[in-house]
C-alpha cells in the first residue's frame, strides 16, 4: 500500500478507489498508513494525497484518537520544511 502510493499512477487509483470503498476499507488503508508509514506518505510528493485522503474518510472515533492527532501534528511541520 505505502509503495504504491507513493507512485503518481499508484496514487491516483487509490485516491479513486476511496471514494467509493466501504468503511472496512477505509479502515483497512488507514490502519496501513497510521502509525508505522504516515511520515513516509506524508512527505512523499504523491503518497501525500493518499495520507490526506484516508485521514479525511476515517470514522469519527479515528480522527480522535492519539495516531491520528499525531499524524497531523507531522503533517504540518513537514510542511513548514518547505
């Protein structure tokens, strides 16, 4: 999953497949990303969008738990490296 995102084409597809996945698949991506590889995507010039993608289709509960305040807390101050 984190390979793959981290290609143009990769990314793409999986940013298409999200809209229209079930929760369990969601759920499935985001537990692929959160916590072990959401630093990697998220300074990847594609994997980024794939990161931002599963982090905004996550249930209510995820957004609020510690990994996913963390995640966003990277997120940001990678952005500032640049």
């Amino acid at each position: 999953m984190v390979e793959f995102s981290g290609d143009q084409h990769g990314s793409r597809f999986i940013q298409q497949k999200l809209e229209t996945a079930t929760s369990e698949e969601k759920q499935f991506v985001f537990d692929e990303i959160v916590p072990d590889n959401a630093l990697q995507l998220i300074q990847d010039v594609f994997g980024n969008y794939v990161s931002d993608c599963s982090l905004e289709w996550s249930h209510t509960e995820i957004r609020h738990n510690r990994s996913y305040r963390n995640c966003l807390s990277m997120g940001r101050r990678c952005k500032r490296l640049y």
